[in-house]
C-alpha cells in the first residue's frame, strides 16, 4: 500500500511538472501579445498619420482624375467606382492603405495611374 501511496505522489510532482511547461507557455503567449499590442497601436497611429497626408495631398489629385473621367466606366474597362472618394477622409484612406497593405489589392487600379499623372507622388506611396 505505501508503494502505491508513493507512486500517486510522484504522478502529483509528474503532473505539476507538465502545469509548470503550461505555465510557461502561457506566460510567453501573453507576453508576446503585450508586444504586439503595441506594434499595432504604433503601426495604426503611422497609418492614420500617412492618411492624414493622403487626405491633403492625394485627394485632390483624386478628385481632379475623377472631374477628367479617368475613373469612369467604358466598354473594355470596368472603371473604378471607389477611386475618387478613396483619400476623401482619414476614416477612407485608412481602409484604403489597410486594403493595398494586407490584401494588395488596388495598386494598379488606384496608385499606378496617379503615379503616372503626377510623378511625386511616387515618393509618398513608396515610403
């Protein structure tokens, strides 16, 4: 009896031992979440200090391609509905950086041709 008394001890220490790696890992997890809390609160404040810019310097050349037609539809080209209203505010240019950053969509729809238009603006979308 006291053998297997002993032996029920030993799977206590055994299973404290495996908690222990648990808590370890955990410890890590939610340490490496703190950190990229704030990578994101500094990647959103870039973001939004970039879209400020946009609205002041990409939306007017936006809305003067949209006043020229450049955006609308024809028969071969689909045309782009969202382009003169995408730098309109810093809520819009967000969600257009956050759409060209992460899903890589939009570039050669949006950008290129402002690019081409107006080559300083090559500068602003490469940084």
């Amino acid at each position: 009896m006291r053998i297997l008394r002993a032996m029920r001890v030993f799977k206590t220490i055994r299973s404290l031992t495996i908690f222990r790696e648990l808590y370890v890992m955990l410890h890590g997890f939610f340490s490496s979440m703190r950190a990229i809390m704030w990578a994101f609160v500094l990647l959103s404040l870039m973001l939004t200090l970039w879209s400020i810019l946009a609205v002041n310097l990409i939306h007017p050349i936006m809305q003067e391609m949209a006043y020229d037609g450049y955006w609308e539809r024809t028969a071969t080209d689909e045309g782009c509905d969202r382009c003169p209203r995408a730098f309109s505010s810093v809520w819009t240019s967000n969600l257009t950086f956050f759409q060209m950053i992460v899903a890589g969509e939009g570039w050669e729809v949006m950008v290129t041709p402002v690019m081409e238009l107006h080559g300083w603006t090559a500068v602003y979308f490469m940084a």
